[in-house]
C-alpha cells in the first residue's frame, strides 16, 4: 500500500479542505480501497489541453501527491478519426511543463480494447446488449424527451445469437459506416436519458493511430471510462459537472461487469469558466482551422502551450488553480485573477530591462561625443541575489514617443519643453529643444543633463517623472507583439439567436506588432526567457526569435489596464 498522508485541514495551508480533499480523508480513516488513493487525468487526444485542462490535471495529480498516492495519464483515445499523434505529444510535454510526473503509468483506453469487447460479448451473451439497425438520427428521435418515455428500438428483442453473429460481423468489418451499433438494454423510461439503451460499439472504419487497422468498431466513451478505471485500480474517478448525469451509467457497466468487492467511484466538480474566453475545444479548433489564430500555441489562445509561449510560468498556473479552488457549482472567474498570479510570479523573478516600443530620439547636447558610460544597474529588486547589469549610457538615447509632449496636458509628468525628468538609474535630463519634421512629427528632442544627479550618488534634487530609455548605439532592434485578449465580450459564448456565433466577438486589436529598442543585455535571450520591460509590462522571448531576429510576446502589463465597458485600455 502506498504511504499515506493523513494530514486534516489544520496542516492544508490555513484554508478548509474542498469536499474532495473531505471526501478523500473520510475514505482513509474509514479504510475503504486499502487507504489507497489512485486518481488519473483521461484526456482526449483530439486538441490541445487549455487552462480548464490545467485546474484538472493540478486537481487530480495534487491530490495525488498529497495523500501519497499514484495518478495515471490515460489517453482516452476511442475515436480516430478525430484524433492525432501531434495532439498526444502536447498534452504529454503539457502535463511535464506543469510540473507533474505520472512514472511508469502512461496508459490509453485502446490498451483495453480486447477486454472491452470481451465484455461486450458478456452482456449480449447475457441479454443486456443488442445490435441496432437504426441510423443514429431515429436512435436519437426514439430516446424521447426526460418527460415522457423513449420508444424501444424494433431491434431491442433480438435473440442473443443473432446479436453475436452480428456483432462479429461488425468486428470484421463487413458493413458500412452508420450501418449498426451495439447498445445497451437498459431502460427506454428512464427520466436519465442517459440510461435510454445507450450506444456501446459504432462502426468506424478508420486507422487508429496505435493499433492501426486493427478494429473497425470503437467503444463509447461512457462505455469505456468506468471499465479503464476499474482496470488501472482507480479509486477517485473525478471529472467535471457534466458528467454528474452519466455516473449512473458509470456504475451500471461496472455492475454487470465487475464481480469484485473493488469499484472505482466518480466524482465531479465544477468546471473552470473564464470570461473573455472560450474553453472549448471544439471552438478552439474552430480558430485555429479557419486562422483567426496562428495555429494551438498562439499566446492568444487560452491552451496551455499558448499560455507557456505568452509567458506564463507553471508556477503561476498551479497558484492559479488553488486559488480557484474546487467548487461544486458552475461559477465564472475572472480572467483578471490569471493575469493577478503570472504578475505576482514574474515580479518575483523576471529580470528587469529596458526597452523602448515606440522611439523617440534625445540628444543630451551637453554629454561628451564618443564617450560611453557603463551604469550598474539591479536586475531584480525583489531579489538582490540576481545581482546586477550593465548599461551603456551615451550622448544619444532613445525614449518613448509618449514620454515627450510639445503641449502637455495637466498631470503629464513626463518630458516637454523646460521640463525635468530623471532617466532611470542615470541622470536627471532638462529639454532645451525639439525638431519636426515636415509632417509636424516631432523626430528629435533636445536636452541637458546634470552630472550631479547620476542615481546613488547621493543627490537630493527630486522630480516628478522617471522615463525609460536605450541608448541609441547599442540599442538592439526587436519585434515586439503586444497581445490582448482574444475576445472583446465579457461572455462570448453567450446565446444572441440560434445562430449565435462567438467568433463576432473577437477583438480586433488583440494584437499589434511594433518594431522596438532592447538594451544589449538582450541580444542573446533565449527562448521563453522572461523580463521586465520597466514601465511597460512583462516579456517573454518568443519562439520565432532567431540570431537574425529578436521576438518579444507581452506577457501582462504591470498592472489591469483593461476598461470592459469600452474595451480599451487606459
């Protein structure tokens, strides 16, 4: 038996157990299963996982891992037409980035295939399954409403040997797609339309992409779930709300099946909604197949492969589900929270930088041409241990162009003419002048500097406004993308009709592209390397970024700037 973890709520960090934590202590005390607790995380390989997936597989592994127990990753992988190898590679290096190992039990539904169907053979050999000729469209009609009684297939009487002549035949492939499937005998009055003789087997001529051409019939995933878990000695079978109807058919296969003291027992909790979002796979594959998207990792995206790509950390996505928490209702958060936990992270341990997005060129008249000064600047002041960096500061720099106005307006605290600003970790600055050009942009700010006010040299002259910069000889140009989010409606997948469509609710402006300065320290940042671009947000080094081309993704900007009655930012 594995060793136990028998803390109560006094040792879960000072919050309350969820009722899964209460549900999982009451088993141990009462020694059901052996005091084991055996979870899993049963994933379709038919997309990429998103941050719903993310509070599953921090659920069921922490649970895991806290009580001492075991979780299995297990592909549910019971319909190939639909799925692929690529999507089984990302949710595996997903569940690795997260921070989660499941050991030596990696496992797929298509791993029970031949004791399914063995099954199968039990319950029409008991009659308790039947071979329906119907297409899946009557089959559906004949179900009925929860209020009335469905009607009973004309196939539902069949002798059992006619059932396992035909089902043998569907296993061999000799009829077409559509052309029959294996239900249940269960119990067409059912208020539960789940119980309503569901489908078991339906034929699917299609090359799976681990046992090849091995089956032309495939099991139901409620056929399958509960069995797997049975198999793989699960004792914690938790899932989602939605599958609250489905548990008892869970427990009816089983009940048929199983002729143990042993049951794995399903257990659900509220899914995770998030506004300004959509969480659906089949929608999300609706954006990546018609390209509004740049395919499953764009940082729009709420997959995780999008969100590491962005710029999110494990970390922040672990602290996110735990504050979440478990519920038992259906409850929407806001999206603001995520953002909350990958600030609160990266302010922890991103290096801060300087970067300029918009430049504007300054000219301090006064400081020697030529001449290079090396200032040491922090690289993280919440963590003194990251020491620091070098500088370069020099006669030209750039700023950005909103720093600088000709006509300020009251409380703009920033550069225009005869005004003081200090340069971060450098000089306090004075304009003198600026330059347009015949356009009536301004191309060219003019200024002074004192050299008496160079930062920790002790100087007592104070200003209002501090400014950014790069200097304009070392400056490294980079592309910089600045996401939003995806979508403009707090809920976009609210009904406005029947042929509502969430795609018209996406925002425009979720990303612009601007050709920007980095300080040297980053002309060799590696892939996913993370900083803070003073005064404007949290970076991340994209993926598409070569020795030809530097590319930053906006992680989050320094603090909630988005306005949700107009959509824009403040």
């Amino acid at each position: 038996m594995d060793k136990q973890d028998n803390r109560g709520p006094e040792a879960n960090g000072g919050r309350p157990l969820n009722f899964l934590e209460a549900i999982i202590e009451e088993d141990i005390r009462n020694g059901k299963h052996n005091g084991r607790v055996h979870t899993r995380f049963p994933p379709e390989p038919n997309g990429y996982l998103h941050i719903g997936h993310a509070k599953s597989i921090c659920l069921n592994f922490g649970l895991a891992e806290k009580y001492g127990g075991r979780c299995n990753l297990r592909f549910d992988d019971t319909n190939p037409t639909r799925e692929e190898q690529e999507y089984v590679d990302s949710i595996m290096e997903d569940v690795r980035w997260l921070g989660f190992d499941w050991e030596d039990r990696l496992y797929y539904a298509s791993d029970y295939f031949d004791q399914l169907y063995e099954w199968a053979l039990k319950l029409i050999r008991e009659g308790k399954a039947y071979v329906d000729d119907q297409p899946a469209d009557v089959i559906s009609e004949q179900r009925g409403v929860p209020t009335r009684p469905g009607v009973e297939s004309p196939f539902r009487n069949r002798t059992v040997e006619e059932n396992l002549d035909l089902f043998l035949r569907m296993k061999n492939g000799e009829f077409p797609n559509g052309a029959r499937v294996l239900r249940a005998k269960i119990d067409m009055s059912s208020p539960n339309m789940h119980m309503r003789d569901p489908v078991m087997y339906r034929i699917m001529h299609a090359r799976h992409h681990r046992s090849g051409d091995k089956w032309c019939i495939y099991p139901t995933y409620d056929y399958t779930h509960g069995q797997s878990d049975y198999l793989e000695g699960i004792t914690h079978s938790i899932c989602t709300l939605e599958f609250e109807i489905h548990r008892p058919l869970y427990d009816w296969f089983l009940d048929q099946i199983i002729d143990t003291d042993y049951r794995p027992r399903q257990y659900e909790f509220a899914r995770l909604n998030l506004n300004y979002t959509v969480i659906s796979k089949r929608k999300l594959l609706e954006l990546v197949e018609g390209k509004y998207v740049n395919g499953w990792d764009d940082p729009r995206m709420p997959t995780i492969s999008g969100l590491r790509r962005r710029g999110y950390t494990p970390l922040s996505i672990r602290n996110f589900a735990d504050r979440v928490g478990v519920a038992k209702r259906e409850n929407v958060i806001d999206v603001g929270l995520l953002e909350f936990c990958i600030r609160e992270d990266l302010n922890r341990c991103a290096p801060r930088v300087f970067a300029v997005l918009n430049p504007l060129r300054v000219v301090i008249t006064n400081f020697e041409e030529g001449k290079t000064e090396e200032l040491e600047l922090e690289r993280n002041p919440e963590d003194p241990s990251m020491g620091t960096r070098k500088v370069p500061f020099t006669r030209e720099i750039y700023i950005e162009q909103e720093d600088f106005h000709e006509d300020p307006p009251p409380k703009f605290f920033r550069l225009s003419p005869g005004r003081e600003v200090r340069l971060k970790g450098a000089y306090i600055i004075r304009c003198e002048g600026f330059q347009k050009d015949d356009n009536g942009r301004i191309t060219e700010v003019y200024c002074t500097y004192d050299p008496e006010t160079r930062s920790g040299s002790g100087s007592q002259k104070k200003v209002k406004g501090t400014l950014h910069w790069v200097s304009t000889q070392h400056a490294v140009n980079c592309e910089v993308r600045l996401y939003d989010r995806l979508f403009m409606k707090e809920d976009p997948e609210e009904a406005t009709g029947e042929e509502a469509d969430f795609k018209l609710f996406l925002n425009p402006d979720s990303l612009k592209v601007v050709q920007g300065k980095a300080e040297p320290s980053l002309r060799n940042a590696a892939h996913l390397e993370k900083f803070q671009f003073q005064r404007l947000g949290y970076f991340c080094v994209d993926t598409d970024s070569s020795d030809e081309k530097l590319v930053f993704n906006r992680t989050v900007t320094l603090k909630e700037s988005w306005i949700r009655a107009s959509g824009k930012e403040s």
